[in-house]
C-alpha cells in the first residue's frame, strides 16, 4: 500500500464513457510512458508496485480501470463490451492523455486486450509485455466457449459466468474470501475460480509475501460497491471473446519483449 501513496487519480473522459485512471510518474508528454491493462478479477491496484518502480526511474505510468471495473462506466449492454471497445477506450485514453505512442503492459483479460490493441492500433504501441495469456488466434471454425468447455467442462469459469444472474452470486460471497482465493489461484481448469468449491473450501487461506490483507480489503471494498455485473460481461461474455482479431495480418512479433 505504501507504493499507492505516490499514484494521482483522476477520471477521463474517453471513447464515451468516463474512466477511473491511476497515474504515476512524471506527469508531462516528454516522460516515455507505459500503459498498464489489468485482468480479471483485477483492477488498476494490481500494478501498484511496478507503478512505483518504473515511476521512480522517470516513467510516465498509467493505469486505468477496464471498461465495467471500478471507478470507469459499466454500460449495461453486453453489446457494449465488445473487444472492439475496450481497446477502443484504450485509444481514446491515450488521445485524451496526449500520448502518441506507450509501452503496454497487460495481465490475464488485460494480456487479450493488448494483443488485439497491438493489432488494430499498432501505431500506438512502442512495444509490448504480456503475463499469464498468450497470443490466441482467432479460430473461425471453433467458438471459444466450445473450446474451452471441451477443454475444461462446464464448471470453467468462463463457462459459468455466461449463465444469468452470476454476478449476484458472486457477489453474494464473503468478497474478502473470494479475492484471497481468487487472486492465488495456481490451478486452471475446473477449478480455477469454481464458485462451488470456494464455497467449500473451509481452509486458512495464506496470503503470499506480494498481497496483503490491506491490499485485499481495497479491492473487495471497491467490488461491494460496483458489483460484478459490468465485470463478467466485458472479460468473459461470448460476445467479446468471439470479436478478437486474428493475428496472421499484422507483423507484432516486432512489439513484443
């Protein structure tokens, strides 16, 4: 939490909608800047520490709330949430910071994002980072939620999360619970995220050395004032996932480190 001290917050207006946006670091146009793409179930807070970092070495950084996180618009249309814009509004956010080009940086639901704003929008990107999701192509023949109920079964929480009225069971939760299993998850499959099995699971959860209860209590407070609603339509409805772009047009491996 120390490190959160130094971040300026503000809201932006951008691509429609009103962006809750964390700010670290220089704050003029000559600062090389790095846009942070947070994941799912995340919000900017996630890169509070490598804001710090990166600010304290003259990096502008940059962290918004996704479209339907947070403190930014969660407009109730699924349709509303397509990729096309949620890297709209990454656009927009950097016309409206008066930044050309940014280093990205993306994480989980966030890694997606960025790939696909590295293939729309190259010109914006000086190059990329991506944690925990690699480049998904585009299968025209297979719809993603068929993959992954093949691959995972009808518990995965991708698969879970497409039938109506989730959110107010996640939200039905202990949050608190819910983010310290949720944010040390190191399974995948079923029971990634199974809402089923946390609510069995009776053991003693032991926060890693990098999350602390403060850091728990922030994002769980902030989810039991917005809900999931806006949450489980822009990262994990049919909808946005089946919009991603293929990649064979576009040279990125020129982007990536």
């Amino acid at each position: 939490m120390a490190a959160a001290a130094a971040v300026r917050h503000r809201t932006v207006e951008a691509n429609g909608i009103s962006m809750h946006v964390a700010e670290a670091g220089p704050g003029g146009g000559t600062a090389p800047a790095v846009l942070f793409v947070h994941g799912f179930p995340e919000l900017w807070y996630s890169w509070r520490h490598q804001m710090g970092h990166l600010a304290a070495r003259g990096y502008r950084c940059v962290a918004p709330d996704l479209r339907g996180y947070g403190g930014t618009t969660a407009p109730p249309e699924h349709t509303s949430y397509t990729i096309f814009h949620l890297v709209g509004d990454l656009v927009a956010l950097l016309d409206a910071l008066e930044l050309p080009q940014v280093f990205v940086v993306g994480h989980d639901w966030g890694a997606i994002v960025s790939w696909n704003l590295c293939l729309l929008r190259p010109d914006r990107v000086r190059a990329l980072v991506n944690l925990s999701v690699a480049f998904m192509p585009r299968r025209p023949a297979e719809k993603p939620l068929d993959y992954f109920r093949g691959a995972y079964g009808d518990d995965y929480y991708v698969c879970r999360f497409q039938e109506p009225g989730v959110e107010k069971e996640l939200a039905s939760l202990d949050l608190k619970r819910f983010f310290k299993l949720a944010l040390i998850v190191q399974t995948t499959g079923s029971s990634a995220m199974s809402i089923k099995k946390m609510r069995a699971n009776n053991r003693e959860v032991t926060l890693p050395p990098w999350l602390s209860e403060e850091d728990i209590s922030y994002v769980a407070s902030v989810y039991a004032k917005t809900g999931f609603a806006g949450v489980m339509i822009t990262s994990m409805h049919s909808h946005g996932l089946e919009n991603c772009i293929n990649i064979r047009s576009c040279g990125l491996h020129d982007m990536i480190i």
